[in-house]
C-alpha cells in the first residue's frame, strides 16, 4: 500500500494541486480541501480504524474503464494496483478520485447530483494536467467518443477558470459537463439522471446529520475531535440505509 499512499500524498502536495481553486455549487476545491484529505488519509494510516479517515485500497478486479474509484460509504480511493501513479495519466486519476472524496466530506449541498461530482472530478483532473504542463491530449489519451466529449467540455472549462482563484463554475458549463456525463454508457447504466444521488441528501441526510453532529461533540469531549465528524456521520448514514433497506423487504 506504501507505494499508491505515497503517489496520493506527492499528486495532494504537488505544485499543481495547489493551484487548483474553483467552486462548484456548493463545493469548495481548493488547496485546504486538499491538505484536509491529506490528514483524513493519514489518519486512517495511522490509526488503523477503518471508521476514522478515508482509506486507500487496491483491486485488482476494478473494471478497466475505471482506472481509480472512490466508494462513498467507506470512504475508500480504490486502485486497481498497489504501484498505482507512477505516471501522469494516473496522477490524474488519483487527483480525480481525491476531487470524489472532498465532495464526499464536503456533501452540505441539497442542489448536487451524481453528474455533478462526477463533473467537479474531472474538472479537478483536467487542472491538474494543465497546471502539470500535461494536458489531456485527447487525440492521443482518449479512444472512446463519449469520453472525448466529456474530456473536451471538461477541458475548455479548465481553461476558463485556470489562474482565477476561487472561480466559479457557471451553471451552463457544468449543465452541458453533466449532461455529456450522462450521455456516457458507462454513467447512465448506473441509472444516474441528472437528478439522481447515490449518497444520501436532503432531509432525510439532515436528520443523519444531526445525529453525527451529536455523536461528534460527545466524541470531543473524550478524545481528539479533529476530523472525526465525517466518519461517524457516515456510519450513522450507513446504518440508517440499512434500515431504510430491511423495511423495505416485504
Ligand atoms: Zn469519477
């Protein structure tokens, strides 16, 4: 694991990262994001305890369109092996599941969707390439036309924004990125719409919320508070899908 840990951590400290720094409705992408996650990742490292961070794991059988993956409900970047890296077409892919597990922590907003995060990801990979001097070359990097569309939008959009701290990405931009995201086989047979959330939102996560901000604040009264909110929330939130899920069952 040493290896992909390390290759995560230099792509999070890299000059690159830092220069990243747009908004995306309600996500905030920048380099505090990024030296946060730094933390959530060594947390874990150092804890051991698969509740507390977010993890860094290797499969071997992750499919090959996907390169990386990040699971929201464990709060895990999956690789798919243990060199994972080493290049700078899969630092970007280790930036882009890194931009997944920020929106994961950073999940306060009711208006963002699957397509969403899905776009604020590749947008993230396509600054990181660019501030790399690396582009995506997508005549060279890129064979499946659903993926030049979505490559190409990201692309353009990156050039807007690049060098203008904090830009926000207008709300055109990131509707046409959703929308080729969508168009893409490999996201609309996960049966996302535009509309659709994997994790929880809404009142039902601002119930679950409440709870963690509980559990949180009793937590800090005992122990070190850094970081730990997002864990136990996630847990609470996991918990309540499985209930959600049991009472469903006839
Ligand atoms: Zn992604």
């Amino acid at each position: 694991m040493a290896i992909v840990q390390a290759n995560i951590r230099a792509v999070l400290r890299s000059e690159a990262t830092r220069k990243i720094n747009f908004k995306y409705g309600s996500w905030i992408i920048n380099e505090q994001a990024f030296t946060r996650l730094a933390v959530q990742l060594d947390q874990y490292r150092s804890s051991g305890n698969p509740l507390v961070g977010i993890k860094v794991s290797v499969d071997e059988d992750i499919p090959v369109w996907a390169a990386g993956e990040y699971l929201s409900t464990s709060d895990d970047i999956v690789v798919p092996k243990l060199n994972y890296g080493m290049d700078i077409i899969e630092k970007g892919v280790l930036l882009h599941e890194c931009v997944h597990a920020i929106v994961d922590t950073q999940q306060y907003s009711t208006k963002m969707f699957d397509p969403d995060n899905e776009s604020a990801a590749y947008i993230g990979e396509a600054l990181f390439r660019i501030y790399s001097g690396a582009p995506i070359n997508i005549d060279k990097s890129v064979s499946n036309r659903y993926e030049i569309t979505i490559r190409e939008v990201a692309n353009r959009i990156a050039y807007l924004i690049k060098d203008s701290p904090g830009a926000e990405i207008k709300e055109k931009d990131y509707n046409s990125l959703a929308g080729s995201v969508l168009a893409h086989p490999k996201y609309s047979q996960k049966g996302w719409t535009r509309y659709s959330r994997r994790s929880m939102d809404g009142p039902m996560a601002n119930l679950v919320n409440v709870f963690g901000a509980v559990a949180y604040l009793s937590l800090r009264k005992t122990s070190d508070p850094s970081f730990r909110f997002v864990p136990v929330r996630n847990v609470i939130r996991e918990a309540v899908l499985d209930a959600a899920q049991a009472a469903k069952k006839p």
